[in-house]
C-alpha cells in the first residue's frame, strides 16, 4: 500500500508540474504576442524584448538569492557564481542554445499567428530524434521513425493550408523550425547540464538569464531594436512598461518551469509535452483569430496523433529496456 502511495503521489507531483508548465507557457505566448505585434504596443523590438525578460529573470533570480541569504529558514537556494571561469565554461553552451531558442520563437511568434505557432514549432520531436542519434548515439526503432514521419506530413499540410490564408509567413514558418531545432538542442543540453549545479532549477536559470543579458546585449544595440523603442509613441506610457514586465515575469517564469519540468521528467517528455500544450493553445487563440478551414485543423490533429503515437512507443521501449534490465540482474 504504501510502495502505491508513493506512486500517486509521484505521479500527482509530475501532473502538477506539467500543469504549471503548460499555464505559464501558454500566457507567456500570449503576452509576446501582444508585445511584438498587436495594436497595444506594436513594438517592432524583439531582441530588446528578450533581452530586457533576460534581465528581468535575472534581477528576479537575484532577490530570490538574496532573500534566501537573509532568512535561510524560510527560504533555501543554493549559492553560486556566474562569473567563475570552470561556470562559464560548462553553462555557456547551454545559455546559446537558450539565447537561440527563444529568439527563434519570438521570432516566429512576430510573424504568425498564434494559431499557426503550434504548427510551425511543431517538429521539436523530429529534430530531438534525429540529434539524439548523431549526439548520443541512441538509434531509433522504426515504429518511433514512423511516428516522427507523420508528425512531418502533419506540419507539411498545416504549412500547406496555411499558405492560402494572408497571414501566411515563410520567414514565420522557417524561424519556426530554427526554433524546434533549437528547443531539441536545449533539452539535451539542461538534462546534461543540471547535474553540473546539482539539479537546482534557481541556480540553473540564474546562469543561463545572467549569460544570456550579455549575449543578446549585441543584437539590441546593433540591430534596428534600439531606434524602433526610441521612436515607439507609447515609450512614456505606464501601460507600456507593466506589459514589459510582465513579459520579463513570463520570462522567468517559463525558465523554470521548462528546466523543472525536464529535471522531473524528460527531454522527450518535455518535448511532447510542449506539443500537447501548443495544440490546446491552438484551440484557445482561435477564438480571437480567424476561422481556419478544415483541412488546417486535421493538420494540427496528425501532429498531434504523431506526437501521442510516438511518447506511446517510447513508453512501451523504455518498459521493455527496464524489464530486460531487470531479468539481467536477477539471473
């Protein structure tokens, strides 16, 4: 009874992550929405968004340091330095890839629609099978390929649907594999990389935002973002900048449910899981966009049938790797 116990409970604690991955990702998806492209703020800025989120988690990761330092009873985080050598070396590959993800994202959310976004983001698991092989060297069964092939005639046809509607974007839709192939890079990094801070989420994103201030510093000072805020008419509005740090909450907040999420979990879980969340925030934001034909939404429902057919035959894998394991060591 009690080995029963600690499954539920187990897997009470994995559904509450994933529930709070999915609620935190799906209203940071919204609010860069609206920053990047909506009548409210329609600031054309994506870099300086990102960057000033970065900065915003990293202030925030900083008084949560600080906080714990002071009342330890109440709060334990551990403590670190970003600015050793042996840090920076192991953390900042990971902190690219993160750069890269969610500039690929934004990117690709400033050019779609919130609807097309699951689809244009949604060969994450492609690419995470494909890396996983020429990374770690993990083949995969045929049944798994398969999968994955029609998670690709899925995207191909949302693609294709999607094509004949005038908020159709070609450079949407590529940032939007750029960002899946990004997003399957940085979850194999995280899993290798959060035994190097001894699986502390706190600490994990605190590297990766403080890393990532600098990185994306460049893009903002040397591309078009610095005069498009300059000349934005809402610059001196409150509303404004309530949006922007929220957008910097969101941030956060999306950082560590991502790591958390893969720390309790898996690359590939995060991964499907990321794709299920995508669909029903499919379904929420076509509510405020436009009706899309039926063709579309048989597409979004083969990546989604994909995606679920996939987890399943990695499931039934992994329950036979154990089960032999097992029968090994008894023998």
């Amino acid at each position: 009874m009690s080995v029963d116990r600690g499954l539920l409970g187990e897997y009470v604690r994995i559904a509450s992550v994933i529930a709070i991955y999915w609620v935190v990702s799906i209203t940071t998806v919204f609010v860069n929405k609206t920053l990047l492209s909506s009548d409210i703020i329609n600031l054309d800025a994506p870099f300086f968004i990102t960057w000033f989120q970065c900065v915003t988690t990293s202030v925030i990761c900083y008084i949560i340091i600080l906080f714990s330092k002071a009342f330890p009873q109440v709060l334990n985080v551990p403590q670190g330095s970003p600015w050793k050598s042996s840090v920076i070396k192991k953390m900042l590959p990971l902190s690219i890839l993160f750069m890269l993800m969610i500039s690929f994202n934004n990117l690709c959310l400033k050019h779609v629609g919130v609807t097309f976004y699951y689809i244009g983001r949604s060969l994450t698991t492609v690419f995470n099978v494909i890396l996983t092989y020429y990374i770690l060297g993990q083949t995969t069964s045929l049944a798994a390929i398969f999968c994955c092939f029609i998670i690709i005639s899925g995207f191909l046809l949302g693609v294709s649907e999607e094509s004949f509607t005038e908020s159709f974007s070609l450079l949407g839709t590529i940032y939007g594999v750029l960002g899946s192939l990004s997003l399957a890079l940085f979850t194999i990094q995280t899993k290798k990389a959060l035994p190097f801070v001894e699986n502390h989420i706190w600490l994990l994103s605190y590297y990766n935002n403080i890393y990532s201030c600098f990185l994306f510093l460049p893009l903002f000072l040397f591309t078009n973002d610095l005069s498009v805020l300059m000349r934005n008419p809402h610059l001196a509005d409150a509303q404004f900048w309530l949006l922007l740090c929220l957008g910097g909450a969101c941030g956060f907040s999306i950082g560590y449910a991502t790591a958390l999420q893969i720390k309790v979990t898996s690359p590939l879980t995060h991964n499907v899981s990321g794709t299920a969340k995508a669909c029903c925030q499919t379904v929420l934001a076509s509510f405020f966009e436009d009706k899309k034909p039926w063709l579309w939404w048989i597409s979004n429902w083969v990546v989604l049938f994909g995606s679920a057919a996939y987890t399943s035959v990695k499931q039934r894998e992994m329950e036979r790797a154990r089960l032999k394991q097992g029968l090994l060591t008894n023998a």
